[in-house]
C-alpha cells in the first residue's frame, strides 16, 4: 500500500513536471517567411545593355588526393534580377551601397495594388491618387516604410524577357521597345516630400516605366537620398500592409546598385 502511494505521488511529480515544460516551451512562432529573390541564373533579367550574370564552374570534382571539391566564379552588372539602387545612381554626390546602413534596409513594407492598371495600360505610371486610395483604406504609411508598386508584371511573367521588358532584343535597338509600368515623378515627389519613406519597390526591371527617357523618378528619388528595389518576387502572396520588408544587398564597395537578397516578414 504504501509503496503504491509513493508510486502514485512519483506518477503525479513527473505528470506535473511535463505539463510545466509543455507549457513553458518556445511557442511555435506565427510569422511567415515569404522569399522576394528571384535567383541568379541565365535566365536573370538585366537591362538590354547590361552585362548578364554568368556563372563559370572552376572544379566541381574529386581530386586527385580523393577528396571532392567544388568552385565557380560569377560576375555580372550590379543592376539585374532581384537587386537595389544606392542613390549615387543617378545623384552625384549621393551614398553608396556601402555608406547604407543595414537598419536603414529593413522597414515596413506598403503595398499598392494596380494590377488591373497595368493590365489595360503596360506603361501606367503610378499615381499621387493610387498612393492617396491605399492610405485610405490602410491609414497612413507607417515611418521608414517600403512604398511597393504591384504592376503584376513579373509575378506573371518573370524570366520571360518578352513579356517583362516588352522586348527580347538586347543592345541599343532593344531601348525604344521597353514597354513596362513604372511610378510617375510626381508620386515619388510627393512620397519623398510628405512621408516618411526608405525607398519605394516594384516588380518591374525600373521604378521608371519602359518608355521613360528622362529618367525622372530615379532622378528625384535619389536626388532625395532614397532608396529603390527592383525585381521584387512573388508580390502576389504579399499582404497589403502589416509585413516588414528585409533588403539585404551585397557588401559593394562603391557600389551603385547591388543584387540583394530580399524577403519579409508577417503574420
Ligand atoms: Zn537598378
């Protein structure tokens, strides 16, 4: 009887012990993790005239002590694929990728919908009143955000250039054929002049559309010392507001755009 009972109260200790520890582990975390990166490969788009990336493989063997061994050597134009502009890109005394600092990188990421735009128009530029319409329904844009431009553009088509560039042509001839949306001068100088922004982002090869030849929005974005990402994946499964957005460009020295792996956070 007696052993019994201090089986009982043995049972009783280890049965509270594992409720204690059931309760006290990590709770299971309910971000998601959404990858914005597309890779780099052969099929990365790059500007008609820029250098594409390209990968030579060095080794990729056993050697002959026995052992296996692999290397490549990669190189390409900083602006292709999923990649950022510093504002030295079109500001002549403007920051480096490297005089960025990471926090300045990661804000929360505001996304405004103008698929069914873009859609009927491949050369709508986004405009003050699409900025007004997202505030309000999602209130004002939150302090360092990410303004995002969803043209749908590449969620659709990426990595066919004909259908993300208007064009399959490389060179010089491949200019006038660019049909792609962008953000009008105007939306990006009220952005940068009545809210507090890190950079805008879109799914297109440039925040300026296709058949810009001024160069307008790059020009006054980084003459405002901001911030631009190009080539955003998958903003198709990307909430309208509430994520925060994780731009992590490479280290350049000097650089004046870089390929950056990008990815957000949400509930
Ligand atoms: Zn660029």
């Amino acid at each position: 009887m007696e052993r019994n009972r201090i089986f009982q109260i043995l049972f009783l200790i280890v049965l509270a012990l594992c409720v204690t520890l059931t309760c006290k582990s990590p709770q299971k975390s309910q971000s998601q993790w959404l990858d914005m990166t597309y890779p780099y490969d052969n099929n990365t788009i790059y500007w008609p005239t820029a250098k594409p990336f390209q990968l030579v493989k060095l080794d990729w063997k056993v050697s002959e002590a026995g052992w296996w061994y692999a290397s490549n050597e990669f190189s390409a134009s900083e602006h292709g694929g999923t990649h950022v502009d510093a504002p030295i890109h079109f500001s002549e005394n403007g920051r480096t990728i490297d005089q960025i600092p990471l926090e300045e990188w990661v804000g929360p990421a505001v996304k405004i919908d103008v698929v069914h735009k873009c859609e009927s128009n491949r050369d709508y530029l986004l405009s003050v009143e699409d900025i007004l319409a997202w505030e309000e329904e999602n209130g004002h844009i939150p302090g360092k955000a990410w303004v995002i431009m969803f043209t749908g553009i590449d969620s659709k088509y990426y990595p066919d250039k004909k259908n993300v560039l208007g064009t399959s042509k490389t060179g010089e001839d491949a200019i006038p054929d660019l049909r792609f949306p962008g953000f009008s001068p105007e939306s990006i100088e009220y952005l940068v002049s009545n809210r507090n922004i890190t950079g805008i982002a879109i799914d297109t090869p440039s925040i300026d559309n296709g058949q810009s030849k001024d160069f307008l929005a790059h020009r006054i974005l980084c003459g405002a010392d901001k911030l631009a990402l190009e080539n955003i994946a998958q903003l198709d499964k990307l909430p309208v507001s509430g994520a925060t957005l994780y731009v992590i460009p490479m280290l350049i020295k000097e650089g004046t755009g870089s390929p950056a792996r990008v990815f957000a956070l949400f509930n």
